[in-house]
C-alpha cells in the first residue's frame, strides 16, 4: 500500500500530503481493523482509498438493474417480425401450447408498444428519489427488482398487443427507477479516488444490454423463442432479489436515517484497511440538519471516534499498557491501563464538531424546486444547471438515431441493399464501442471529467460534420465509418460522465431532488428523440446531422465554461468553490513567466482541462 496519497483537485503530492497530515490533527483516527493492529504511520485517509473487491462486486451487482435497460431497449430494435404479426388472419398466428407465436400488431400499436418504455421510465425516475429516501437504495433496487420481474413475466406470457404493451410500460417504470437509484448508491459507495471508475459501470452496463438483447433478438427466429428473450431481465432481477440485500446499505443514507451504528458498519465495511474518520466527518458536514438532531448524531458518531482516539494514542512501545475492548458494552468502552477510559473525554471532543454544524436547518430532504432556487443550506444552482445541461444534451447529440435500426441513418444506407444489415451493423457499432468504455474506465480517474468530455464532445462534433457531408454527398463508406466514430466517441466521455458526476457536485440532502430532475429529463428527451427524429428524417432527412451537431458544439462550448473538475475533489470542496449563481469556471490566460513574457502555454492548455 503506498504512503503518498494522490493528489487532489490539481494539487500537486507535497501540498496534498501536508493537507493528509493536518486532517491527522482536525479528525480523531478511527480504523476499519482490529484496534490493537493500530499504527498511525501504517493507515490511509479512507478518501484516498484504492481499489476493493467489496465495492467492485456490488457494482457489478447493482449494474444487473442497467443491463435489464439496454437489454430492453435492445430486444425490440431487431425483433419487429418475430414478435409481430401486422395481420390477425396471416399465416403466422400459429399457437405453441397457450400462447401464440406471434402477436397481432398493427404500425401504430407496436409503435406505442416500442415507445411506452420511455414513459414508463420517465414515471419511474420522478419517483426514484422519493423511494431511495425513504427505504434506503440498497431496499429500493430490491424492491423495483420485483416491479422488473412482474414487467417481465407480463411481457413473456402476452397473447396480445395491449398485455405486451402492459408488460413494456411495468420494466420501464423499474428502468426508471433503477437509473436513478443505481448511480446514487453507486456513488454514494465509491471511494473518492476511483469514483469515476465505478461510475463509468452504468454506460457500460447499458451498452452491454443493448449488445446481447439485439443478438438474442436476432437469434429468437423460431416458435415462441423471442418470449424467453423478452422476459429474460426477470433472470437479472431474481439475482438481485438473493444477494442484494446481503450488500451494504450507503452509509450516507444511514446517517440521513439517523442510524449511526448501521452508517459506521457499513462504513467500515467498504473501507476495511483505511483510515475513515475524515470521510465519516465529511459524510456528516454534507447532511442538512438542525441543532438536536445533529447533536444527536454527534454524541454517538463522536463516541466511536473518541474510542480508536484512545487505542490510537497508546504508546507503540509500551508492551504493559494492554488495551481490552468490552464488546459487550453498547458505548464501546475502551480501557486501557495507565489511561483514562473513553466516556471520560467523550464530552469534550464532541465540542469539535458542534460548533462547526449548522443550527438553523430542519432535517429534510430538499426538494427538486428548493434546489433550482437556491434555497438549500448551501446555494446549488450553478451545480444543477451543469448536471441538467450534461444530461440533456446527451441525448440531443443523436445517438438514438444512430443506434436504433428501425428508424435511422443506418436503416437509410443499407436497407436498400439488404434487410438484415442495418440490425446487424447496431450490433456491430455497440460492440466497437466497448473498447471506448473499457479506455474510458482507465483514463477517467486520471485525466479528469473535462478532459474526457471536451475529448469526447470534440470527436462527435466532427463526426457530425462528416456524417452530414456524406448524407449531401456521399459516399456512404464515409457516412458509416462517422457513425462508428462518433458512438466511439460518446463512449469516451459524453455518454459517461454525467451519469455519475451528479454524485459527485450535489451533497446529500439534495442528491435525490437532483437526480429525479435529471434522470426525469433523460427520458423525456428520449420521449422527444423517437418523436422528432421520424418527423426531420421525413421533411428534411440530410440536415438531421447538422442538428445534432450544433447541439453536440453548443454542449462542447458549455463543458469548458461552466462544468468544473471534480476528479479526486470532496463533494464539501466542490461545493464550496462552485456554488452560487451560474458563472464561467475555465480560468483566464495568464503569464505563468516572472519577467512578464509570455510563457506556458502547454500548461495554460492542461488548465483548461483541468481548471
């Protein structure tokens, strides 16, 4: 285990390590080991934590939540003609059993079959936050797993247009759900030095379902194949529903809960082998709560960290002082001989923290409005309108038109030429995007979000440029290789980063709010997409790309004004330098030389980046 922390929000090792040993002194040490293996030189701050097994398997468990939402979307992309049968008297409505092979569809009721998915999500996100505040998030993935399962088995047993549209309309509402309760639990668990990459598992995770649910579709050609297929998320659910709750609940939530043995255990459970005092600290300065209740939390958050204080401050070298723990003592007593026991000095170091906390506030969990407004302990706005115009803008780059084969520019391009090879080239584009997340995963703890967004907004830009060039002039060898560029490209950064950025900027108190408002604006913009991009393609299909490129520039221009850094920063530090009212964030250029020339200019350039 190294010594030397990373650095922190662009502060180089010496100034980040004097930083590490003031917080020695503000914050009493406590450890996820055992007491009597304490030694203060030998122990990291928590917030610097590496990687854990722990933390990476319950991602990858909740990440079964997101692979139901790309394998839901994907399955119904190829599957038109094996699900369907556009004519109730047409030879193929054939049963198999109770259940037909195929289902009477008309245009406009698979359309609404399609697209009701999208609703139901939008139902489901403006109710996620509500949910994951008041069962907790681990319990509201439990729960919504049941809503997936039910969505699931409605649509594996239709015999009818209405009952698979039912069943489309129940998992997207858990599609919902789950894309907002995923990225804050995710969040919430990650440790600060590799947050981006667990983060970056959701896009992963989407582009994954939408990869193995199209070739699942493809190959489901015969009987009653595609019901297995469409029912298969239930499959991801049951999982969940058995291990799941055999996972951690976020201990920020517990602390929001007021359940501090259950925050501290959890705490030590995701961060065994690290010194956790300042994390735990910082987990209570990010709260909004008033004088009783936080004196409340206080006294016993401040007990545990008096008690490893204690264990902590015995000599290494005094072999007669053996220090006994009385586990069967609620307090956790600690005595030690020679030394005074712990209850003793608890009064006085639960001062510290009381006359930092602020008084003022009720505990409550702001709401969506409060936030906008700036009415929250500390003022927001600037935060939100970053995470609102991430989000947004991600869908207005036109990735939906390009993935999706039933109305896009791959269908235009090949279906002329064959029918199967504009499925088959969605599948193709998913899975050379995998490459993209997998570099992603490597570069977003070290480069920086800017970095990775400007990189990646950058590349869609001009692949925009070329895409619409090859739709006015040909040929179409340049179109396509654009559009595999361009979804390579938005695996980098732009299809990433916002979802989990929102965990990193928004404290506690407003986490929910913020990501019910942006999750909610995710899919009313897709519900916009799959309405708008039949309507241009019809009137003006050659500009379509011109569109979307002026809104992938205008989010390119956005990123480096206004969105801030926030590889490896505190949420506290975040908020402290970026909050109030919306304003530019990229600093100016300056003459880095003492006599005044000009100078620097590859630093001013990482500035940008990483201002």
């Amino acid at each position: 285990m190294s010594s030397e922390p990373a650095a922190v929000c662009g502060k180089d090792s010496g100034e980040q390590s004097a930083q590490h040993k003031q917080s020695r002194t503000m914050y009493p040490r406590v450890f996820a080991v055992d007491l009597h293996d304490v030694d203060g030189d030998r122990f990291q701050d928590s917030r610097q934590a590496g990687f854990s097994w722990y933390v990476l398997t319950t991602t990858l468990l909740v990440s079964l939540s997101v692979i139901s939402i790309g394998w839901s979307f994907g399955v119904v992309n190829v599957s038109k003609s094996i699900i369907c049968q556009m004519s109730p008297l047409g030879p193929g409505n054939t049963h198999s059993g109770e259940f037909p092979n195929r289902i009477p569809f008309s245009n406009s009721a698979w359309t609404i079959a399609v697209g009701i998915l999208a609703v139901g999500g939008f139902l489901g996100a403006l109710v996620s936050g509500a949910i994951s505040d008041s069962i907790g998030r681990r319990n509201a993935l439990v729960v919504n797993n049941g809503l997936c399962l039910a969505g699931s088995v409605l649509m594996g047993t239709a015999t009818t247009a209405v009952h698979f549209t039912l069943g489309r309309f129940v998992i997207g509402i858990a599609c919902g759900v789950a894309s907002g309760v995923a990225n804050t639990y995710v969040g919430e668990i990650a440790p600060l030095k590799w947050h981006g990459f667990y983060g970056s598992f959701f896009q992963l995770s989407i582009v994954i379902g939408l990869l193995f649910g199209q070739l699942a579709a493809m190959h489901a050609t015969g009987g009653t194949g595609w019901r297995i297929v469409v029912a298969f998320p239930g499959v991801f659910s049951l999982i969940q529903i058995a291990l799941l709750p055999l996972r951690v609940e976020s201990p920020r939530y517990l602390l929001k809960a007021h359940h501090i043995n259950e925050a501290r255990h959890a705490l030590l459970t995701l961060r065994r082998g690290y010194d956790v005092a300042a994390e735990w600290q910082e987990s209570l300065l990010s709260l909004d709560v008033v004088d009783n209740n936080a004196s409340n939390i206080r006294y016993h958050s401040d007990q545990w960290s008096a008690t490893a204080a204690a264990a902590s401050a015995v000599p290494a070298n005094d072999q007669a002082g053996a220090t006994a723990l009385d586990k069967n003592d609620s307090k956790m007593t600690m005595k030690t001989k020679g030394h005074k026991t712990v209850d003793d000095n608890v009064a006085a170091s639960s001062l510290t923290f009381a006359e930092n906390m602020p008084v003022e506030r009720a505990t409550h969990v702001s709401g969506v409005w409060q936030t906008l407004c700036g009415r929250t302990r500390d003022d927001l706005r600037h935060l939100m309108a970053c995470c609102i115009v991430l989000m947004v803008l991600q869908q207005l780059s036109g990735i939906s038109a390009i993935l999706f084969s039933d109305s896009g520019v791959v269908r235009d391009i090949l279906d002329p030429f064959s029918p199967l090879s504009a499925p088959w080239t969605c599948v193709v584009v998913c899975g050379t995007s995998l490459p993209a997340i997998f570099l992603c995963l490597a570069c977003v703890d070290r480069l920086g979000r800017r970095a990775l967004l400007l990189g990646s907004l950058g590349g869609m830009s001009v692949c925009c440029v070329l895409i619409s060039a090859g739709l006015f002039y040909g040929p179409n060898s340049m179109v396509m290789a654009a559009v595999f560029l361009c979804y390579f490209a938005f695996n980098m950064g732009a299809g990433i980063v916002p979802w989990f950025i929102i965990s990193e900027v928004i404290p506690s108190y407003s986490l929910s709010a913020a990501t019910t408002l942006c999750c909610s604006l995710y899919w009313v913009m897709s519900i916009a997409i799959g309405l708008m991009v039949p309507l241009i393609e019809n009137i003006v299909p050659q500009w379509l790309f011109v569109i979307f490129g002026c809104f992938t520039l205008a989010d390119f221009l956005l990123v480096m004004l206004f969105v801030p850094e926030t590889m490896n920063c505190p949420i506290t530090e975040v908020v402290k330098k970026h909050s109030g009212n919306i304003h530019v964030v990229v600093k100016p250029y300056r003459r880095l030389n003492a006599s005044g020339s000009i100078g620097g200019t590859s630093r001013s350039l990482l500035e940008l980046f990483k201002c």
